[in-house]
C-alpha cells in the first residue's frame, strides 16, 4: 500500500514537472514570436522614415516610440536632422520615451531649433531621460521666447533634480507667463527648495 501511494505520489510530481515545462516551453515561445513581431514592425517603421511624404515620416517615427525598442534610437536620431519640423518634433517625443540617454547630446542640440514646437517636445523629452548634463541647456531654454518652452523646461529641470539649476528656477518665478511661474515654483520644491510666487499684480492693485 505504501509502495502504491508512493508510486502514485511520484507519478503526480513527474505530471506536474512535465506541465510546468510544457507551459514555461509556450510561454518561451510567445514571448519569442512577439519580439519578432516588434522587430519586424520596428524595420518597417525605420523604412518608412525614408519616406518623401512628411506625414508618415513622422507617423514612423513616433510609432518607433511607441514600439519601445532600443535598435530604434539610430534612426530617430537622424530623424532630428529631418527637413520638416513635425519629423523633429516626433523623432524627440519617440526618444524620449525609449529612454536612452545616448540621445542627450543631440537633443541638446534641438533646444535650438527654430520650430518651438521641436523645443518645447525636446525639454519634455530630456525631462523624461533625467541626465544631468542637459541642465545648463534646460537652464538657457529658460529664456526661450515661447512661454510653452520654459515652462516645459523648467519641469523637465525639476525631473533632473540638479541643484545647479536652482538659482535659475528661483529667477523664473517673476517670468511673466503664470504657468512658467507655476513650473518653476514646483520644479524648486522637487530639488527640496521653499519658494514663494509673487503676488499678481492685479492682486496688488486690489490691495490684497
């Protein structure tokens, strides 16, 4: 009786071994077709940057972000250099998201691009990689003409959380654009610094 129940016993975790293997064996294999399948659609979304239309240019190359797939960041990087700004634009978001630092250097090179819209998607980009050697670039893009750029610089300086961008931050509470003000204000409290906005004029004026 005993010998049966022990037969039964190892026969039962033998089953089971051979179940854990069988599904570990399906598993395997999913995960590997599914990383073929990136791959293809990643190779398709590189050719399709080379394409003359503009618009799926830049449908490829924010598809590439979504794809989340490092071989990726090459092309993208040459997509900064595109023609067209909605190339630029997406080629920063999509780099931004794939999260590798590599693109830090020529992302700091867009902060100058005349289009504000590649700026204001490039400070949001290097916000998201959080390397500190685009704070003294984050910090000049604070005086960007457009409103909408420094106030995505100063959130990306808060995300690098580099206390050399303090005294930078502190000056952008008096900028002129609330949301600017705002963002630097939170930016300060990220890196540990108390800070105070100034009373609106309008306020002022009312006596409050």
């Amino acid at each position: 009786m005993y010998k049966k129940a022990l037969t039964l016993s190892l026969l039962i975790t033998i089953s089971s071994l051979q179940t854990g293997c069988l599904i570990q064996f399906k598993e395997s294999k999913e995960a590997a077709a599914q990383q073929a399948l990136v791959e293809t659609k990643v190779q398709a979304a590189q050719k399709e940057l080379l394409s003359e239309n503009s618009d799926l240019r830049a449908q490829a190359a924010k598809a590439l972000g979504e794809l989340d797939h490092q071989s990726a960041v090459p092309a993208l990087l040459q997509a900064l250099k595109d023609p067209e700004a909605q190339v630029r634009d997406a080629a920063s978001e999509a780099l931004g998201e794939l999260g590798d630092t590599t693109a830090v250097p020529a992302l700091i090179q867009a902060l100058k691009d005349p289009f504000s819209s590649v700026r204001w998607s490039t400070a949001i980009a290097l916000g998201q990689l959080k390397d500190k050697t685009a704070a003294p670039a984050l910090i000049r893009t604070l005086k960007d003409s457009d409103s909408s750029v420094r106030y995505r610089a100063a959130e990306a300086l808060g995300q690098l959380a580099d206390k050399s961008a303090t005294p930078a931050l502190t000056q952008a509470l008096n900028d002129s654009d609330a949301d600017v003000q705002n963002s630097a204000a939170k930016a300060l409290a990220q890196l540990g610094v108390k800070a105070a906005l100034p009373v609106p004029k309008k306020a002022l004026k009312n006596g409050i």
